[in-house]
C-alpha cells in the first residue's frame, strides 16, 4: 500500500466504460476529508473479490462475502480504515 500517496489530477485520470465514481467528506476518521468512495457499476457488470486468509475476520468480511455469491453487485462502497477489525468484549467476572 502506498504511503503518503498524492491523489492525481482528474484530467491525468482516463474513464472507465461502465463505471462511475463518487468521493464525499464523511467525517469518519478526520474532518476536512474525502473518506468515503462510491463506485457505481452499469447493470450486467461482474465482481470479484479477494479476502483476507486469517480464520478471524470482521464481520464486513463476512457480509462482502455473501454479497458477491451472486456477483451482480451494482455498486461498492469504500470507507477509510478498511482494515479487518475484531471486536472483543471484557468478559465480567
């Protein structure tokens, strides 16, 4: 992954047929920053995915998973700090 990556200029970017794409300033992780993508696929597109291997995944690998079963998936959205999470509650004693 690249670290400290400049977005390019819209006019160094060539089109892609049947794809069109989205940012907005969501506020998830810092203000002032386009955190979240959406890329819209023309009907009749096809999807694939590639998951992490570990036996422990978050739960968004699991619904992404079950949403390309069928791989007629119109749209992706992508938000900053894709990273596989776990979520691990404090047993009470």
């Amino acid at each position: 992954m690249p670290v400290n990556y400049s977005t390019p200029a819209a006019s160094e970017l060539m089109p892609v047929p049947g794809v069109q794409l989205g940012v907005a300033e969501a506020g998830i992780r810092k203000a002032n920053r386009r955190d979240l993508t959406l890329i819209e696929l023309d009907e009749g597109s096809r999807v694939a995915g590639v998951f992490t291997r570990n036996r422990f995944c978050a739960a968004p690998v699991h619904v992404c998973r079950d949403h390309l079963k069928d791989r007629h998936v119109r749209a992706l959205l992508i938000n900053t700090g894709v990273a596989n999470a776990g979520v691990y509650e404090e047993p009470t004693n």
